[in-house]
C-alpha cells in the first residue's frame, strides 16, 4: 500500500509525540521511585555505601539514657555490609560509644567482625571505645547487653546475610530449646574471638559473594 507524504508526516509527528510521552513518563517514574526508593525486604544483601557509615548521636529528648539500648532508626545502616538492622529485630546489634554515637548491626556476626577490625570498616573509634553493646533476644527481639547473652554457633539457622551466625538468648534454656530445633553449640561473648569470628567471615563470603 502506498502512504502518501502527507500521511507518512502526520504518522511521523505521532510517532514522535508518543516517543516523548513515554520518555517524560519514565523520567517522572524514574525519579519519583529514586525519591522514595527502599529495598524490598526480601535482598539478601545490600552492597554497603561506598562511603564511611555515619554513627548516629545520642538525641537527648529521646528519654533514654546516654548508654541505654535505643529503636533502631529506619535509615540505619549496618557499617559491615549496608543492610538495614531495623528489619531484623530478631538478628540485630548495636554499639554505643563513649561520647554517645551509636552504630547498628542487621546481625551479631556482623557486630563481631566489626568490634574485631573496626578500622577495616571506615570506623574512627576503637572497640575500647565501646561503652555498652547490646544483641537482640533471638526469641523475642528484646535488647540485652551481649556479654550477659548466650549466643549459638553453628546452627541450621541462617542470618540475615543468609549465611551462618550467632543468633543471641538471654538464659541459657533458651539457647538449649534452639539447639534442640536447629542444632548448634553455645557460646559466650568473651568465648567468640578472632578465630571464630573469622571463620564466620569466611563461611558468609563463601555463601554470597558481593
């Protein structure tokens, strides 16, 4: 079928006209979704900022004591590997230092390796420096300081990073009952040192590559 000129420019000119809508559409989706972007809760893993992690400082209208366990805030992001600790009440960690700044951890063994080599994670402050660490009740998602917890090693269970951890209880009965559904060994906190807390890193590596 032959197409006049005049049709072939009127088929032009739509064309065209739809082209940019349909761009403008997606830019506007584009950026509306980049505004308001936050990752399904389902990652995996989050690949960690490409800068230092800040501390969050202690807000003195918070109500709480300087050293005391804190909500963690939403934004918060893990310094070890970037995921977001808020969605992981069972798993979560945080560290408070002396001047009152704050970092939180989506899981104990994350909080390990950082106490092992903070400066490896852009960290300013030494472990010394720490003034209070708390790890989550693995039952019920309460704060506990982590060296009263009892903390279970190489169970069936998988953290948050999908790979082995050190889900955290505040008796020891509680970490026998896990033991006796996911299988394991507890541990204390001065009990986890460098050597452990290697091979943890090593097993995570091994399980998800960045």
């Amino acid at each position: 079928m032959t197409v006049s000129p005049m049709r072939r420019r009127l088929l032009l000119v739509g064309a065209a006209g739809a082209l940019a809508a349909g761009t403008a559409l997606l830019w506007d989706y584009g950026r509306s979704a980049g505004a308001g972007f936050e990752p399904p809760p389902e990652d995996i893993c989050i690949v960690a900022p490409t800068r230092v992690t800040p501390a969050h400082a202690f807000d003195p209208a918070s109500g709480l004591a300087i050293y005391d366990a804190r909500p963690i805030p939403t934004e918060a992001r893990c310094p070890v590997c970037g995921m977001y600790p808020a969605r992981f009440p069972r798993w979560a960690a945080q560290i408070i230092f002396k001047d009152g700044d704050a970092h939180f951890f989506d899981s104990p063994v994350d909080l390990f390796m950082f106490l092992d080599k903070p400066q490896s994670f852009g960290a300013e402050r030494s472990a010394a420096e720490a003034a209070a660490i708390y790890v989550a009740d693995f039952r019920s998602g309460t704060w506990l300081p982590a060296r009263q917890a009892v903390f279970v090693r190489d169970s069936r269970a998988r953290g948050p990073m999908r790979g082995p951890d050190l889900p955290a209880f505040a008796a020891e009965s509680a970490a026998q009952t896990f033991i006796a559904e996911q299988g394991g060994r507890m541990l204390r906190f001065d009990q986890i040192d460098a050597s452990v807390v290697e091979g943890l890193r090593d097993a995570n590596h091994a399980q998800h590559m960045h």
